[in-house]
C-alpha cells in the first residue's frame, strides 16, 4: 500500500508542477518579452529561486508553515485564528511541496520561453496584423505553433523532473505526515536506510524504467507536433 500511495504521489507531483511551472513560465515570458520598465531586474527577480538551495527553501518555508509559523501569524493578524499546521495533513502538505516546486522553477522556464518567443520572426505578426487578426489570433495560430519546440523542453524536463523528485519532498516533509507525501525515491531512500535492499532496488529500477518510457514517449508526441517557421 504505501509503493502504490507512492507512485501516486509521484505522478500527481509530476503533473501537477510541470502544468503550474509550464503556464507560470509562459505567462511571466509574455510579460517580460516585451520592453517594459525594470524588465532586467525583474527577470533577476523570478529566476533568482532557481540558484537558492533547495535545502534552504525547505527549511525556510518548513518555518514558515509550522503551526507557530509566518503564515499562521499573518493570518491571525487579520482576524483569522484557525492555527493549523500545514504540514500535518494531506491535502495542505501535498499542495504546499507542490506550490513551492513550481515557485523555484517557473522562472527557469519562463527564460526558455522568452528565447522561443524572441526567435518568431516578426513578418509573420505584421502580416497577421494587415489581414486583421486579433491579439489572441496572433497568439494562437502564429506564436503558439511556433514555440511549440519550447514546450517540448519544458514539459519533458518538467515531468522528468516530477518523476524524480527528493530533495524538496525530503526537506520539508520527510514523506509525512506518516507515509502521505512519500514519492518513490523517497520510498526507496527510506526502504535502502531500513535495511530492506531488495525493495529499494526493486523501487529504483521501477522508477528508472517509468521515467524513461513516460520522458521517451512524451517527447515523440510533442517533437511530432512542431512546426518550421
């Protein structure tokens, strides 16, 4: 029971942060593509959490989301007193490694997705303005289409990634509350440290061969569908 609650976790990780980190990249790319004021520094600002250790952002949001934590205080500040630890149940301890893994890495994608965007030749916007197109017509039959190769880094390195999660699981959950945050190499870290060193073995080779297959089949799907400007 718990490899299975574990696999889950493993795929609903993977899922879950690669469409957040995907659509948060996108949308800070679309932003920040443009030449607005302070563009530099606030590209800075959204890729700085992909240098910051990772052990450092779990034991900072690990404080920050205990019962006693910031986010407690600010919501008692405000009036609400409900002192929940946030990290003791499912749902909340779950969504939160969930939120943090998208917050350090959607800045990484948001980088890939301004080169996509910068690459677009601008004729085809121009031609597109001349037959009337709209905003969102431009974006989706000229932009999307063309950075589509971007997605196929994105998404594959996101999922990848997802399937192989540790680190930011192990900091701020350890796998708990009990065994409800546990993904399959925190599964086999744990397994390999009990001593159980068929069950570990057998856990990383499962994982070796899921991550493999699901990368080396999303990528065929995602290369087939680009297109040459």
């Amino acid at each position: 029971p718990v490899f299975l609650h574990s696999l889950w976790n493993t795929f609903l990780f993977a899922f879950c942060t690669t469409i957040l980190k995907t659509a948060a990249g996108l949308a800070l790319a679309l932003l920040l593509v443009r030449r607005i004021p302070a563009n530099n520094l606030l590209r800075t600002v959204f890729y700085a959490p992909c240098v910051l250790s990772v052990t450092v952002v779990g034991v900072l949001f690990k404080a920050i989301l205990s019962k006693t934590g910031l986010l407690n205080n600010a919501l008692a500040a405000i009036g609400v007193m409900n002192m929940t630890d946030w990290l003791a149940h499912y749902g909340t301890a779950m969504g939160a490694v969930i939120l943090i893994e998208s917050w350090m890495w959607a800045g990484f994608n948001m980088f890939i997705f301004i080169s996509a965007l910068q690459a677009v030749p601008k004729d085809y916007y121009e031609y597109a303005s001349i037959e009337g197109a709209s905003a969102w017509e431009k974006f989706r039959y000229v932009t999307l289409p063309l950075i589509v190769p971007s997605f196929t880094v994105v998404i594959t390195l996101g999922i990848s990634g997802g399937l192989k999660v540790f680190d930011i699981i192990y900091v701020i959950t350890n796998g708990g509350p009990g065994f409800d945050t546990q993904v399959l190499s925190t599964y086999v870290y744990q397994s390999f440290s009990l001593g159980y060193l068929g069950e570990s073995a057998a856990g990383s080779v499962i994982l070796c061969v899921i991550v493999t297959l699901v990368s080396f089949l999303l990528n065929k799907l995602l290369v087939s569908k680009e297109v040459e400007a």
